[in-house]
C-alpha cells in the first residue's frame, strides 16, 4: 500500500495563477480532508469529504475548491493564487463509521510546500 | 470554539534526557491523538487515547490522558536524536466523528 500520495513535492505561482493539488489514497478509506499548516499555527481544515460526490468546507476555505468523483482521489484547486495561500499543505484520509465508533486517526501525505510570488 | 494548546512550543535538550510536553484545552474531548511530524514529512500517528485517566506506552513515550478528558501529556524518557521532531496533539469532540482539532505543536530538538 502507497498509503496517501501527494503531488507535487513543490510548487512555485506567480499571484494570479492557477493549479491543482493531488492527492490519492489507496486504504479505501471513505473520509478524505485538506489541510495548510502555517510556522507556529496548527494544522487548519480547507475542506473535507465524507465519500466519493460529497464534499464540504472546513475552517478556511476560502480561495480553494475541491472534488471527489471516487473514493481514491481528492484533487485541491485554487483558481487565484494569492500570497496569503503561501503554506504546505497535507491531504489526509480515514476511516469513520458511527456503528463502528471508530476513532478519527488520520493518515496524512508527505504535503505540498507551495510559495506564490 | 475549541482550541488545543501545547507546551512548550519549542525543546532542545541533550541525548538522555527525559522530558513531558503537555496539550492543554478547556473543553472536553471523545478522544485525543498524538502524531510525531519529522521535516519535509507529513504527521504520523502516534497513539489514540480515549479514556479519563489513560496511560499508553510506546517504547520510551509514555502518554497520559486527563481524567477529565480536557488535558493530555507525553512524556519521553532517555530522549535520542531520532525522537527529533514536531509532536502535534488533536482532539475529536465526538466518537465516530470527523471533526479534530489541532494543536500548534511542541517542537523537539534532541541533540548527540
């Protein structure tokens, strides 16, 4: 198992541009989040999914869409690339059922370090 | 609003040295993780603790969750130069549920 994998490693955008973080995950699991992590903040939720079609935003979403058309693949997309989205960020996936009472112990990606100029 | 806090932020102590970072909040939580972070790298878990008053040992990391359930600490003895890195707490307001709440981190140091 690749666990959850992550590309790219990083990225470079000029203030306006556009791309497309990916993350894929190979545990069938059915929750998937994004996460940034800023120096000395922790790690704060962008948007999460509950299953492949359903997806739904998390503390700070703004400037960042998502999708997920199967259980393995949660793309990130900023359209507008601002400075203030300079940060590494982690895609994470796990496995929750509330008959289960399973607990929320997520599996992270190696993360992609983004700068915008 | 729920916050987790940590301390202390940052630790640079010798090769066998024992020491305890602490992860504090004023709510209560189902569940508490702890993840150890390396550079360039994505948090891995650590261990899951559920019940007030909980102690779990993993080697030479011992962690202990409150008894009320607000509060935990991880406690490292004989500290070695690979146990260097960032140690992250989160805790989940529900069992079953998805909603987890990060610390800041303690940033560990261990130098040969």
């Amino acid at each position: 198992n690749a666990g959850v994998t992550q590309t790219p490693k990083f990225r470079i955008l000029k203030i306006g541009q556009s791309m497309t973080l990916q993350c894929a995950q190979d545990m069938n699991h059915n929750y998937m989040y994004w996460y940034r992590q800023d120096p000395g903040m922790g790690l704060k939720l962008i948007y999460y999914s509950v299953g492949a079609g359903i997806t739904d935003k998390g503390e700070v979403p703004n400037g960042y869409n998502v999708s997920r058309s199967t259980t393995e693949d949660f793309p990130l997309r900023l359209e507008l690339a601002a400075p203030s989205q300079t940060s590494v960020y982690f895609c994470a996936s796990s496995y929750l059922s509330i008959t289960s009472g399973a607990y929320n112990e997520q599996f992270f990606g190696p993360g992609t370090r983004l700068t915008v100029l | 609003t729920q916050l987790l806090e940590q301390s202390p932020q940052f630790l640079s102590i010798q090769e066998g040295e024992n020491l305890t970072v602490y992860c504090n909040s004023s709510s209560v939580f189902s569940s508490l993780q702890w993840y150890r972070q390396e550079p360039g790298e994505g948090p891995v878990l650590l261990v899951t603790v559920v019940t007030g008053g909980e102690v779990k040992k993993l080697k030479r990391l011992t962690f202990q969750f409150g008894d009320a359930r607000k509060d935990s600490s991880l406690h490292i003895t004989a500290a070695q130069p690979g146990d260097t890195g960032l140690y992250l707490c989160a805790g989940s307001p529900y069992t079953g549920g998805f909603k987890t709440i990060f610390g800041a981190g303690t940033r560990l140091f261990v130098k040969a």
